[in-house]
C-alpha cells in the first residue's frame, strides 16, 4: 500500500472507488456462469461479456441487442429496446442497469458466489474464458486446507458493463490503482 500512496497521492479528491470494488465472484461462481450463460470453449471473455453477461445486466423490461462491428478487434456495439414501448435506444443504456455480482445477489440461490473481493484479477479479454476458469479453481484448489474462500474482482462480472461514468483517463487511472490498492491481493 505504501507504493501505492506514493504513486497517486492522498485520497483523491473525487470520491467513489469504493464503488467499484464492492463485489467479487469466486470460483465456484465462474463455474456456475459457465454453465447458467452457456459459455463455449472458443468464447472468449470479452464475447462472454458482450453477448451473454450484458444482455442479462439490463434493466428489466429492456433487451440488450449487441452487434459485432470489428470481429478481429472484439468490438460490439449495443442497442436497447423496451419491451414495453418498443423505445430504441442506440449505445447509451436505460437506466437501471447492474453488474453480473448484482444479478446475482438477487437471486438466494446464487448470492453466495459473490463476497467482498479478496483478490483483484488481471486478464486480457480476448482470452479464453474457460482457461481462465480452470485456473482459478487450480488456483482455489492449491489453497491450504481452512483457507478462506477468495472472491475475485473482474471487472466484466464486478462492475455494471453498461455504465459510462463520464469521468477522463486521468480519473479512471487513480480511480484504478486505489481499487486495487484496497482489494489487497
């Protein structure tokens, strides 16, 4: 942590990456993901996120309709329809949006895969999802006997894919290494 405050200062002036560090998934909760989404082995994790954890992160009474722009680059674009209206919203998201961790919590049945974050993951999204399951569960596998259970922050499952804070590099750059900092691991 001493690093980390020498590289970004003091607290920052603009609060909230508390926020962002709220929720963790384990590994028990990637392997029920891969299952409940229908996850292939050649998706990758950013085609998990754009056509399977997006389109189920949506306010209710909205669809999400992801569109492929650039297939080598991974690029998506997003357009929303209320089911209700037939309104179209083209890229910014109806209100009501949620993260993957949310969804999940909602449900009784699944709430308990998701925890406070323990562990922060770095991952290129144009991975295979699945190797990077089955390596955390290797990972989980490997932790002594009566270790905690880890929840891992991921950005595509911990936070709501479809906001836009508005906010410059600058600030997602210390928003970033304080989340960080404050996961631990």
């Amino acid at each position: 942590m001493v690093e980390l405050d020498r590289a970004v200062g003091p607290e920052p002036e603009q609060p909230g990456y508390a926020q962002y560090v709220r929720h963790g998934i384990s590994a028990r909760g990637l392997r029920h993901l891969v299952t409940e989404l229908g996850v292939e082995r050649s998706d990758t994790t950013n085609k998990v996120c754009q056509l399977r954890v997006k389109p189920r992160t949506v306010a209710d009474g909205w669809v999400d309709e992801p569109q492929v722009t650039d297939a080598g680059r991974g690029y998506y674009k997003h357009s929303y329809v209320c089911e209700r209206t037939g309104e179209r919203r083209e890229g910014a998201a109806p209100p009501g949006t949620r993260s993957m961790c949310d969804v999940l919590l909602d449900d009784p049945r699944t709430a308990g895969f998701v925890g406070r974050p323990t562990h922060f993951l770095s991952h290129a999204w144009l991975y295979l999802f699945l190797n990077l399951v089955v390596a955390l569960e290797a990972y989980v596998a490997s932790l002594p006997p009566g270790e905690p259970e880890p929840f891992f922050w991921f950005d595509c499952l911990s936070i709501d894919q479809h906001a836009n804070n508005g906010q410059g590099s600058d600030w997602w750059r210390t928003t970033f290494l304080l989340a960080i900092g404050a996961i631990g691991h």
